[in-house]
C-alpha cells in the first residue's frame, strides 16, 4: 500500500480533529459514478440510495421524461474498506434484478444513489442534506429541482449513522430501512418513519447466553466499543450473565479511535489489553463493536509482536455479534490469521444466491465506464495501479484480475448478511411500491379518474404499505415486519476457519430463531465446530476454577465473584451427580450415598432372622432352655411326691416352670421379620410370662415367711399359710401386668415399621412399640416384682427351716435385677438387629438365671443324690 493512500486512510478514520473543508468530499471528483438500469420501456423510474458507511442509500422517485433512463450515482471514500464493497454490488445486484422483472414493476426504472458517511456525524448530516435538496450549492431546507424526489432511504450499517439520518428525516416522515443491528434500546424507539431489516438484537443476547451455558463458559471477557452502543451492551448482558450463572471476568473498552501521538494513553490501552487477553482461565470473549472493532485486536498483537510468533499461542474463542464483520486493512493484509482460528459470531442470516455469485464474476474495472469508485476498489484489492494514473508505486492492474482470488478479509465471493439485509430492504421498497401501485390504479380504474403515476407518490405515503409487507423473497423466504418495524428472523452462527494462505472461511454451525418452537429457537452443531489449534479439537474450558466434580458442591470464596468457588465434600447422607453443583441433595430416605457420594443406592432390609448366626444362636439357646425346662418339669413331675418336690408348695414350682417355658418360647416372636401379629403379641407375652414366673417365685418367698411365722407358739399367720394365699399371689401381679397390656394394646397398640435413619446402609424392619410409655411400664412392674421378692427373700435367707428356699430366691432375683438393670443401657444404645438381641439375650439370661438358681440344686439331689431326698436326711442336713 503506498504511502498516498494510507495517508488519505488516516485522514479519513483517525485523525484527532477534523480538517477544515470537512464538508467538503476528501475524494477526488472522478470518484462520482453514473449509470443505469434502463428497459425498453418504461413509463418512470424510481431511484437513488446512500449507504453510509459505504453506506447511506435513499431511493428516489424523479418526473423523468418517459423512456428516460434513472441515474446510478455514489461517493465513495478514497480509501475504502474493499470488504464492504459488496454492500454497494449487493444493492446493484438487487436493483438489476428488479428492472429485468416485468411483473414486479411494469415500466418502471429502479434506480439509486449511494453516499458515504466518512464514519463522521457531520458528514452524515450534510450528505443527508444533499440527498434531500440537490443543488450545486448547500441549501439546506431549499428545493429547486422537482424532478428528484426523495421516497425512502436504506442505511446504515451503524446505529450512530442511521439515528443521524434519522434526526433529518422524521421532519418529513420519509421512510428509513436499516441494515444493521441496534441496541435493543435504540431498536425500542417508537419511530414511525424507521424499519429495522435485522431482528431485534436482544435475540441475539440471549443467543449467546445460550451459547455460553451449551459449553459451560462461566467465566469469560468482555471486549466493547468505547461509545454509547457499548455501554448499552453492558448494560444489558451483564444482567443477564447474572441471571444465568455467568461472571465477567474483565470488561475491556477498546477506542473508537487510537490516537497514536498520545503515547501515555495508547500505553494504558496496550497494558490492559495484554493483561487481559493473557487469562489463562477466561479463553471465550465476547467481543462487541462494529467492524473497525476487530482491527484493534491484531494491531495490539503486531504492536507487542511484529513477527507474528505469539499470535499462535493465544488460543481463545472469540464471540463475534452481528455488527462486526471480518475485515483486514491494506497494512494488516500481511497479518497472521491465527488468532481468531475458531471464533464463533453471530451474523444476520442470509442465503447463498448463486446469481450474485455469477454478477461478481463479471465485475471488471471498465465493466461499466460510469463505476467512479470500482477502480479504487480494485487498487486497493489487487495493490495495483492503472497505468493511466501515472503512479508506480505498485505494481500495474491488468484489469484480468479475479475477486474469487481475493482472501475473505478483502472481499468475499458469498453474500454477507449484511449484504443479504440491503438485497431484502431493495426488495421490499420494491414490493411496497409495487402494492400502491397496484391498489392506487384499480381504485382510479373504479373511480374513472386520472391514471396513477408512482412520480406522484410523496414518502408518508409508503409507510402503510410497508408495515403491512408480505412476500416471499428469491429464496423462498417471507419477508415481514412486526409490530416493532422489525424484520422477522433470526441470525446464523458462523464458525471461522483460517488457512495458513492468510485466507479463512466461515461455516454455519447454527441458526436462531425466534419465531421457532420452544426449544429450537437456538440450535448449534457442536460437532461441526473447529476449535483454535490449540484446544486440539477439545471443547475449550473458560472457568474461574475447576470443576467441582460429583461428590463434592460449590462453596463461596469470600470477597470473589460467584463465579470463583471452592469445593466442598457433601454432608452425610448427600450427594452431588453433576458438576459444580450449589447443594449437594439429600438421597430419599430408602437410599443411601455411595462412597464417593455420587449417586443413592438402595438400603438392603434387614431384620434378625432365623437364618442369620445370631439368630440361629439365639433360637438355639431359646429351644434349649425350653427343653431343658421341659426336663426339669417332667423330673419334678415324676418325683412330684418326693420331699424335695413338696417343700415350698409343688403347686407353685409347675407354675414357675411353666411360666418359665412360655418366656423362653416367648423369645422366638423376637425372630424373623416383624408382622402385625407378631407386634402385638411379643411384648405382652413377655411381660405377662416373666410377671407369672416373678410372682409364683415372690409366693414361694412368701410362703416361706409365713411357715416360718406360723410354726411360732400362738401365730396368727397359721391361717394364711396354704395354698390359696400362694395363688392369690401368683393371680393378682400376673392380673395387674396382663390389664397394663390389655390398656397398652387398646390405647396404642405396637405395629410393624421401617426405621430409615438409624443406619446409614439399611433399612430396618422392627416393631414400633407404639407408647414407649406402657413397654417401660411393663419393665417396670416387672422390676418392681423382682426387687419385692429379692427383699424377702434376702429377709428369709437365714430362717431355720428344712425346705428353706429363699437363699437360691435372692441368687436368682438378683442376677434377675442385674440383667434387666443392664438391659435399659444397652437396649437404648443400640438399633436394629442389636437391639432385638438385647432384649432375647435378657430374657434368655433372666430365665436362664431363675431355672439354674431355683431348680438346680434340686435337681442334683433328685438325680444325682437320692439318698438325700427324704424328710430325715434333709432334717439332719439342716441341723
């Protein structure tokens, strides 16, 4: 690029203040082109755009003579950015089509005028005045020339630009189609004179929200213009990165416009560029602006790194919205690609028209003589100059030269959206027109009146037909606006591919769509996504931290974002099954956590059965003691009339060693699986049994006292003495602890049920006692019996008598008392199985002790030592 032309570039775009002659055109004047599309016949024409930014299109309707040809005219800047030439060939393109169409616009002429906005406010203002009063002179508000009429304006690609025209044009209601995408608080604007051909931009925040959450990015940067469409980016998606999860991990306003002679400043820019861009955690930006945007980024890399070598290190995913389009300038053509191998942006959706595809390939310098600014292009495209110039600066245009050979960041042989939006906004002033004047001739035709001339269409009147606009497009698709003067739609998800040839191509990877069905309005292929080089075609991470994996949640560093977090085990009984979850969830109560507190099992169910050891035990020495009591009744039974057998009432030992089978027996409902029958049967069977057995041993007490009182000169005890007293004893304890149970089973009976919490991995199967209250009145009665037979028996240990029982009656009532004593500890200590085994172990150790004490020393006497057992033997011992 030679040095000529930088200059004018710099001039043009980055000068710190403006020049003097700013109203004047910094192009030269062969620069303005004329030329037309005209028919065979025709009746009028319609024409003239601006397109600012190359850039400000208005179309015009002009009192031409019939059969006259419309004029094409554009000023383009001297130094333009070659990308977006193929707006102005999109719109050539557009308006070919329509006059070659004789259904659209019967005799009559398309035509336009293209204006450029210099990027400058001023400039945009003045060209707009242009447009609205020609004159050789600037006359602002003075129109002498009738035969151009202004009828509606496309532009521009900027929303500074399009609301400077905007300021103009509302004074006259004359139409504006924009083609670039606004702020959703600018798109808001109630302007009535104001169309938008791309959807509402809020489409595309929630897009890239969408975006953000498909690949876990929960920590990325912001890269924004410097300017008032910046702010109100963030002031809308930082909310809403909030809302959804997602931090900012920096926000970075890049200038408008570098001034290079203020060193200080450009420092501070670079610094807070390199910082940034070198997170190692954040790898996707969100980078908001227009396309001059993207040209800082290389030049801040080429600044810190001429040579381009560290460029291919930087692996990030650039996020791209609609307004930025890909564009290299003359200096930066030789720039590495490489940084933004994998970007993702969201572009206006468009289709691919291979007609246009043919037009570009007809497109050369001398194609059309009128073209004022296609050999700029060409120069600036090709670095080359036409010999007619004068200037070798360059090499020479041969004029042979193709744009399918020209890189995407010069120029680009598919249409872009952008250029897609001015090809739809021709269209639809097109159609608009078309439907006035269809409905204004048939309405004269029924009136009788003078035929209708589109010259004598004035620019308020287009409005109401184009709200009301409804065609399909050359590719099928329904052009429309909603209540808003939106265009409905949606946007393309690009992916960029670069190409060591400094060259790239941009694939669609999805689509949205507002208008679709819930749950398709954001579609994306993840598996056609190519990543930067150096993610290795992995889906990159961009997270203030690690993962917080399964097992473990998110835990809240104190003075972070809530994006930054540490993890935290779960908590007992809790679970975490997915990444960087808030809170772990309590697994449901039939289930437990695995070990590493992933995912919830199943509790096993358990139960003391009879098929376990410990069941097995206990049944065992339950039967034992049940036989071995057997035994011993049918011993005394057999030797029933022997004297050992008689001392203390025969009666009383049957009932003591029957009470003593049934507790024995009793222990078994204690096994297997609890039921409804065995709940209500096992505690009062229990405590009926073991109240019989305490009481006959309380009478045998009993009656040994009152024998002994009895045998004293002049007692009246010798009429309680008997067998009743002895049965009134054993009727009225074994009474009161049956009514206790008979209350208990009537108020609050036991039942089966499920304990959930007491271990971890099981769920036990045990019998709720109902009213823990009445079970501790039962042992407690039962308790009461003891201590009252262990105190008299204690008193009538030493009493002189032959048959004297009362020494192995305070043996066996106070292992008794001893084993239910520790029995209250241990039963509330444990759970489960263990505690179902205390209770059988106390009644087994109870029962045990009462056989062994009572009826073991009679037993070895009647078995072992007969001799022993008569009146006299016993007499002597005694003595």
């Amino acid at each position: 690029m030679s040095s000529q032309i930088y200059y004018i570039f710099y001039e043009a775009f980055f000068k710190e203040k403006p020049s003097q002659n700013l109203f004047e055109v910094p192009c030269n004047a062969e620069m303005a082109m004329e030329t037309w599309y005209a028919k065979d016949h025709q009746e009028g024409h319609v024409g003239d755009t601006a397109v600012p930014g190359l850039g400000t299109q208005d179309l015009r309707v002009s009192n031409l003579p019939r059969n006259s040809p419309l004029k094409f005219h554009a000023n383009l800047i001297c130094s333009m950015i070659t990308k977006f030439y193929q707006h102005i060939l999109a719109l050539a393109f557009a308006v070919k089509v329509i006059n070659e169409n004789p259904n659209l616009l019967p005799n009559v002429t398309l035509g336009f005028h293209i204006y450029d906005s210099y990027y400058d406010a001023r400039m945009t203002y003045r060209t707009t005045l242009d447009l609205l009063f020609k004159m050789r002179r600037f006359a602002p508000n003075y129109k002498c020339d009738s035969q151009k009429n202004l009828i509606a304006i496309i532009g521009g690609l900027g929303s500074d630009t399009s609301f400077h025209i905007a300021d103009l044009l509302s004074l006259y209601n004359i139409p504006q189609l924009a083609y670039g995408s606004f702020p959703q608080e600018e798109s808001d604007v109630d302007h009535f004179y104001f169309y938008h051909m791309v959807p509402n931009e809020a489409y595309q925040y929630m897009a890239i929200i969408s975006l953000l959450l498909q690949f876990g990015w929960t920590w990325v940067g912001l890269f924004v213009m410097d300017d008032n469409a910046g702010e109100k980016f963030l002031q809308t998606m930082e909310p809403l990165l909030y809302q959804h999860g997602i931090c900012s991990a920096f926000t970075n306003r890049l200038p408008k416009i570098l001034r290079l002679d203020n060193l200080d400043e450009l420092y501070d820019i670079l610094k807070s560029f390199y910082v940034d861009v070198r997170d190692d955690k954040a790898n996707a930006f969100i980078l908001y602006g227009d396309s001059l945007t993207i040209n800082w980024l290389p030049t801040f890399m080429f600044i810190r790194d001429p040579e381009n070598k560290g460029n291919t290190s930087l692996r990030k995913v650039w996020i791209m919205t609609t307004q930025i389009d890909f564009i290299l300038l003359n200096f930066q053509k030789s720039w590495d690609l490489e940084l933004f191998q994998g970007a993702i942006s969201f572009t206006i959706h468009s289709n691919e028209l291979l007609e246009f595809n043919e037009f570009l390939h007809i497109i050369k310098p001398y194609w059309n003589p009128a073209d004022g600014f296609l050999k700029e292009f060409w120069e600036q495209a090709f670095d080359c100059t036409f010999p007619e110039l004068h200037l070798q600066l360059n090499e020479t245009c041969t004029g042979e030269e193709k744009l399918e050979c020209l890189p995407g960041h010069v120029f680009e042989m598919g249409m872009t959206g952008h250029s897609y939006s001015i090809h739809n906004a021709v269209f639809v002033v097109a159609h608009a027109l078309h439907a006035i004047y269809s409905y204004r001739s048939k309405h004269r035709a029924m009136m009788g009146g003078k035929r209708f001339e589109l010259q004598d269409l004035q620019p308020w009147q287009l409005h109401y037909f184009l709200q009301g606009i409804l065609f399909n497009n050359s590719e099928g698709e329904t052009m429309s606006f909603n209540d808003k003067r939106e265009l409905r739609g949606g946007f393309d998800i690009m992916n960029l591919i670069t190409f060591p040839n400094k060259s790239f191509f941009r694939m669609k990877v999805g689509r949205v769509d507002p208008d679709a069905l819930e749950g398709e309005a954001f579609i994306i292929h993840e598996d056609m996504i190519v990543w930067h080089r150096g993610f290795n075609q992995v889906i990159p991470l961009s997270l203030c931290n690690d993962h917080c994996h399964p097992g473990n949640q998110k835990k809240k560093k104190e003075g972070g974002k809530f994006c930054c977090y540490g993890c935290a085990p779960c908590s007992e009984g809790e679970i975490s099954n997915q990444d960087d979850m808030t809170n772990c969830a309590r697994c449901p109560k039939a289930q437990y956590p695995t070990k590493n507190k992933t995912a919830c099992i199943e509790k096993t169910i358990t139960f003391l059965s009879y098929e376990e050891p410990l069941g097995i035990s206990l049944a065992s020495v339950a039967l034992s003691f049940f036989f071995i009591t057997a035994l011993v009744l049918g011993t005394f039974i057999k030797y029933g009339d022997t004297p050992i057998v008689k001392a203390n009432n025969r009666d009383l030992t049957y009932s003591l060693l029957v009470s003593l089978l049934l507790c024995f027996l009793s222990s078994l409902l204690f096994l297997g699986e609890p039921s409804t029958a065995t709940c209500l049967l096992r505690q009062p069977t229990f405590g009926i049994t073991f109240s019989m057995a305490v009481s006959c041993v309380l009478a045998k007490t009993i009656t040994v006292v009152l024998a002994f009182m009895a045998t004293k000169p002049g007692s009246r005890m010798r009429k309680w003495v008997g067998k009743r007293l002895a049965f009134s004893v054993v009727i009225s304890c074994s009474l009161i602890q049956s009514t206790i149970c008979t209350v208990w089973l009537m108020t609050c009976s036991p039942f089966p049920d499920l304990d959930m919490n007491s271990l971890a991995e099981e769920i036990i199967v045990q019998c709720n006692e109902g009213s823990v209250t009445m079970f501790y009145c039962i042992l407690g009665y039962m308790g009461l019996l003891a201590i009252a037979s262990f105190v008299a028996a204690f008193a009538a240990r030493k009493l002189p008598d032959s048959f004297n029982e009362a020494k192995f009656i305070t043996f066996s009532m106070l292992l008794f008392c001893s084993v239910w004593l520790s029995f209250i500890p241990a039963y509330l200590s444990t759970s489960g199985k263990g505690m179902v085994a205390v209770e059988i172990f106390s009644i087994l150790a109870s029962g045990g002790g009462l056989l062994c004490c009572v009826f073991a020393p009679k037993c070895y006497i009647i078995i072992l030592k007969p001799e022993l057992n008569n009146r006299e033997q016993l007499i002597r011992r005694n003595n």
